[in-house]
C-alpha cells in the first residue's frame, strides 16, 4: 500500500510517461491483462487510456486492473490512469 508521498512522487514520474495501454469498446479481455501484466513487469510504472467509446470507466478500469495484477492504482484522471507494481529483481523507481 503506497502513501499519499510515495503516490506524489510516483505521480510526478508518470508525468513524462506515454500513454501504452488502451481500453476500447473491447473492454478488458485476457489478452490485455497479459499485456498490463508484461508491461508493469519490464517497466514497473504504466500510463493507460479508456478511449470515449468503452463500456467501463478509467476509475473502474484501473481498480479492476490494479487488483487482479496484484498492482496499485496510482492517479486517474479523467480518461487516463497509472499503474505502478515494484519488480524485486530489476527496481526503476526508488520511492
């Protein structure tokens, strides 16, 4: 569980990141769990997008991801959101 300090600082690494997830009219399949799941992984931080024409909200969308990832749901901000998840081998990001 982060603290709202270690969310700020998280946050402002975030702020340079690119958006590599999208959730469309699809929703949210296996395939892009897998994909979330690899990407938090190699990167440790994620910046997503709900495009306008999908079934589930950014708020819905990051709770859902960051729970069955086993991730914390960082920011979400009107359609984009950040996942962050700490890889033991291989840390990025020092909070």
């Amino acid at each position: 569980m982060l603290n709202s300090k270690q969310r700020a600082t998280l946050r402002g690494f975030a702020n340079g990141l690119d958006t590599i997830v999208q959730i469309g009219k699809d929703g949210i399949s296996d395939n892009l769990i897998a994909q979330v799941d690899s990407a938090l992984t190699a990167r440790e931080l994620i910046k997503g997008r709900v495009l306008q024409n999908s079934l589930v909200s950014s708020r819905e969308a990051a709770a859902f991801l960051a729970e069955e990832l086993g991730a914390e749901s960082v920011q979400v901000v009107g359609s984009k959101f950040v996942l962050y998840r700490e890889n033991p081998e291989k840390k990025q990001y020092q909070i």
